[in-house]
C-alpha cells in the first residue's frame, strides 16, 4: 500500500533519497515531525473543524487549542493567518467531503500495488468535482509541477467519471492556483505512481535476499535539511574527550551525547522490530528480548469513577492522586491557569538539576 508521500520519499533533492524511503517504510524507524509538519497539521486540524462545523466563528478558539497542544505559541498569528484565508471561508460556506479517503490498485494484476490517501477537500459543482489541498508552503507551485493532485483526480475520476479541477490554496499567501486535468495528465501520474511503486518493491525483495541495503538504497545527500532521518544518515563519526578541559571540549561531549542517543534509539527500535517477528537474540554476554507489561488506561468516566469510589469510602483524595507535569500542563494550556494559581493554592517551588540535550 503506498501513498503519493511515500512514493515521492525516493526523488533526490525534492522530497528526500532511496535511503529516507529505507528508513521509514522498510526499517519502520521512528521519526520525530519537524516545525513544518507539526505546524500544517495543526492548520489541517482547525481547517477540517470549522468546515464540519459548518461554523467560521469557532475559528479562534481552535487556533487557541491547536497553538496550545502543539507548542506554537510563537506561530499562533501565522496559523490565524493561514486558517483566515478567502479560500478557508469559502469552503465554510460552500461545504463539501472533507479528509476523503481513497484505495486503488495500480494496474490490473492479482498482486498490483494499491494506492491511498486523503483528499483535504472534495466539491461536486454539478459538471466536474474540485478536489482542493491546503498547503502551509513558503513557496507557491502550480499543480503540475508535482503528481499529488494528478493521483487524487484519478480516484475522483474513477469514482464519478467527471472532469477533475485541482487547486493547490497556498494559505501563507491566500493564493489559489487550479488546473483542470486532462485524461494525459491523469495516466502520466498514473503511470509515475505504478512505475515507483513496483521499483520499491523490487529493492526490498532484492534486500530480502541479502543484497546489501546502502547498495539497494543508496544515500543521497542534498535537500537534507528537514529529512527525519539526517543525524542518523549523515552524522559524522564523533570522538568524544574522555576529559573536558576546555568550552571546546565540552561542545564535542554534548554534541557526542545527543548523536549517540539518537543511534541508540534508532538501533534498539530496529532490534525490537526483529524480536517482534523472529524471537530472543542470546549471547554469551547479553539476551535482547522484547518484554510486554500491562497498565491500567482510565478515561474520563473511569477517572469519575475512581474517584467517587475513594469519597464513599472516606479517603484522603489529596494523600493518594498526584498532581503531576501532566496535569499542571492540563489546567495551564487548557484551563488558563498561571504559575501564581499553584502558588496562591499553597505549592512551593523546588529545583532539580538535570542534564538537557537538544538539537537548535
């Protein structure tokens, strides 16, 4: 199953390299979302409210929440910005099918690779459907210029048998670009998604058979400043002073840190990966196996619950439940509560060293 992201991960210096595609589809490893990513998300999530909604006036406050749970405070008048565009308030008005969801196979065969993905927002005007994708870009292209909206007509075209306009809403410049697709267009993308979906699984079965992944999937350095997998790929090899004598010195131990915590994540990821499928690994030495624990999840009505039950039976409530990092995070980006609320109540404030780490 592949989508166009997926797909486009193997176009060098565009959207990353045949190693970004290894380690994200094949290895599975983890990847943490950049500022980019984090901040169109949280654009598509207040986008695809408001239009359920039906409701333009809810904005605000889902600009609240969004910049709130996702850190972006510091970008909270850009995501008003973005999530104000005409288009956005057109769609309110007009309505439409949001977040639609595609399948396909790509050709005819029993084994054919199947396509997917959401459509952010897709309109009937009675002669033809418009598909519409919300970009947070810093630049504006046309939609040609990419097979993204190519491969969405094609499934609204296979869907409805109408025309398919596509229009890329460009909201850091409350700029609309639209293409009608022609029948060409739509088999050239076609044709694009098949010939790349059959590549990919030709290198992973010539891995499966033990050829050497860095020759299957090699790296190729270039448009790697946003890539999820950078400090893992290209990190060079760091020696680390076994005594710090100088600022100098002290810089290399940090930077020797954060880049063996990040091997170490990616690597013990992949080893569990292994075990999952394959078992235990034992040594001599070591025995590397993957443990399941079990934990209790209360939700609401459960926490309700636990709750009452501790007042019937006349427990001391404050002895037992701990207001934690989590919770204070809760009542201040949620509830509006301020440090001096937690004072005024009677909290004292305690300090701890502890060593932090991270990438700038």
């Amino acid at each position: 199953m592949y989508s166009f992201s997926g797909l486009s991960t193997t176009l060098p210096d565009k959207y990353g390299c045949w190693h970004k595609f290894y380690c994200r589809y094949v290895l599975k490893l983890p990847s943490s979302p950049g500022l980019p990513l984090i901040f169109g998300k949280a654009c598509h999530s207040v986008i695809e409210t408001a239009i359920k909604a039906k409701d333009a006036e809810i904005i605000p406050m889902l600009v609240d929440v969004a910049a709130g749970s996702n850190d972006l405070d510091d970008e909270k008048e850009t995501l008003n910005k973005c999530v104000c565009a005409n288009a956005v308030h057109a769609a309110i008005e007009d309505g439409g099918e949001v977040e639609e969801y595609f399948q396909f196979p790509l050709d005819d065969s029993p084994f054919a690779p199947s396509l997917r993905g959401f459509i952010d927002l897709n309109q009937k005007n009675g002669k033809a459907m418009i598909i519409t994708d919300w970009k947070t870009n810093r630049s504006t292209y046309h939609p040609t210029d990419t097979y993204q909206l190519g491969l969405y007509a094609a499934a609204m075209k296979k869907k409805h048998g109408l025309p398919v306009i596509g229009r890329l809403a460009f909201l850091r410049f409350n700029q609309v670009i639209e293409h009608e697709y022609t029948e060409t267009e739509i088999n050239e993308a076609l044709e694009w998604a098949r010939d790349t979906a059959y590549e990919c699984e030709a290198r992973k079965q010539r891995v499966e058979m033990g050829q050497d992944p860095s020759e299957v999937f090699p790296k190729s350095p270039g448009n790697c400043v946003w890539c999820d997998y950078k400090n893992f790929c290209l990190a060079p090899k760091t020696e680390i002073p076994e005594a710090i004598l100088t600022h100098e010195d002290a810089k290399k131990v940090a930077h020797g840190i954060m880049l063996t915590k990040e091997k170490i994540k990616l690597h013990e990821d992949r080893l569990k990966k292994y075990i999952t499928t394959q078992g235990s690994v034992e040594t001599p030495q070591i025995k590397a196996e993957v443990n399941t624990s079990e934990y209790f999840r209360f939700d609401l009505k459960a926490r309700r619950a636990v709750v009452e039950k501790m007042q019937r039976q006349k427990l001391d409530i404050g002895s037992i439940l701990k207001i934690g990092s989590d919770a204070q995070k809760d009542l201040i980006n949620k509830h509006g509560w301020k440090e001096k609320d937690f004072l005024d109540l009677g909290a004292t404030i305690g300090k701890t060293a502890r060593l932090s780490i991270s990438k700038i």
